[in-house]
C-alpha cells in the first residue's frame, strides 16, 4: 500500500514528458500570432483583400471574405483558448487533459476545413501549400502523439486533480 502512496507522489507534478507540453503550452499562442498576423496583415492592409472582396475583380471569390474572415475569427479564439489552457497547465486543473486534447483535435480539424475551402476557390492548387502541408503533418504527428498521452498517463492523472 505504501509503494502506491509513494509511486503518485513521485508522479504528481509538472515533471517528466509534461515538460515537453507546457512548453508546447506556452509556445502556442504565440506561433499563431508569429504564423498568421504577418499574413493577414498583409492581406488586410493592401490592395489584396479588395481584390479577393470585391465582385467583379479577377481574383474575386464569394467565398474569399468568409474564409478570410473566419480564419482570423478562429485563429484568434485559439490564441484566446491557448492563454486559458496555460493557466488551467499551471494550476494543475482537472479540465487541462480535456482541453488540451480538444484544442489539439479542433485545430487538425480546422486545418483540414480550411484547406478544404480554399480548394473549392482555387481549384487547380494543392490541397495543402508547402508550409501548411509541413503545418499539417506537425500538428497531426504532435496530436498522435499527446492525446493517448494525456488519455493514459499515470502521472497526467496524478498532477490534474484540482
């Protein structure tokens, strides 16, 4: 009974592979807003957006500004969520792994969506550009590999008890 008591408190605490997620944790907001503000900067602030938004351009698509839009609504509710999961991270809260794993599963989601849309307005590029395609295989590798992570650690479930 007494190697139980002292294995759960050996495992409790961010230690070991709970290392690698916080600074993931971290990290993630600002990578949204290091990968995507440039680009919508740019797009928001030129000639871009009334090419793309305006009917009657050649680059003119309906479904060019809900896209556009939707993104930058998305991207910054994940930079919104990722704040809030770092606070549930350092609390220790029971809801992190829930979390965690959603906002992993959501944004492969909505890469997948995304790209999705945007192939339906150009219809001869790729599914995935160079750098989304990179993205996209990142963020799925990191999701096979931290979901059954947070699902069946023994010391994910010894540190989240809050």
């Amino acid at each position: 009974m007494q190697t139980g008591i002292t294995e759960e408190k050996k495992l409790k605490g961010l230690g070991g592979w709970l290392i690698l997620v916080g600074l993931a944790v971290i990290i993630s907001p600002f990578r949204i807003i290091a990968t995507t503000f440039p680009i919508y900067s740019e797009i928001f602030s030129s000639e871009s957006w009334k090419m793309l938004a305006t009917p009657g351009s050649e680059t003119y698509h309906a479904l060019w500004a809900p896209i556009l839009l939707g993104e930058v609504v998305i991207n910054g509710a994940l930079v919104l969520i990722w704040i809030y999961i770092i606070f549930l991270f350092f609390i220790k809260k029971k809801g992190f792994p829930s979390w965690y794993i959603g906002v992993l599963v959501f944004t492969l989601a909505f890469m997948l969506i995304d790209a999705l849309a945007i192939k339906v307005v150009i219809k001869d590029g790729p599914l995935f550009d160079p750098e989304t395609g990179k993205e996209f295989v990142r963020t799925f590798i990191g999701t096979i590999i931290w979901v059954p992570y947070m699902l069946l650690s023994k010391r994910v479930k010894a540190t989240f008890v809050k």
